[in-house]
C-alpha cells in the first residue's frame, strides 16, 4: 500500500475513532487509538498534530 494510501487510511480510522469517543459509544482505552496515531506519525507529522489536538479536545469535553 502506497503511503498516501495508508495515511488516508489511517485518518478515516481515526476520525471514526474519535467520533465514537465523542458520542461516548466507547472510551479512549477501548478504542486503542494509540496504534494508528502511532502509525500516522511515523507516515505525517503533520496530520498526527491536527488529529492529536481534535482528539485531545474531544477527551477535554467528555465527562466519565
């Protein structure tokens, strides 16, 4: 798979995750979004930055 494929790929997963996060159909430690944020910022710096900080902003706003 190309890397522009991946980091595509990755992306979507983790939008997904992290709108499953927001919705409060999972938690954080359920969803293992570590993996693909882990991948992503081997692939695009960049893109891991943006993710990070919308996913830091959805786990700020969540209450347990």
């Amino acid at each position: 798979m190309s890397p522009e494929k991946q980091i595509e790929s990755l992306e979507r997963k983790i939008t997904s995750l992290v709108t499953q996060i927001k919705n409060g159909e999972i938690t954080a430690a359920q969803s293992k979004i570590g993996k693909p944020f882990n991948k992503l910022k081997e692939l695009d710096l960049a893109s891991y930055e943006k993710f990070l900080k919308q996913y830091k902003e959805v786990l700020s706003t969540r209450t347990v």
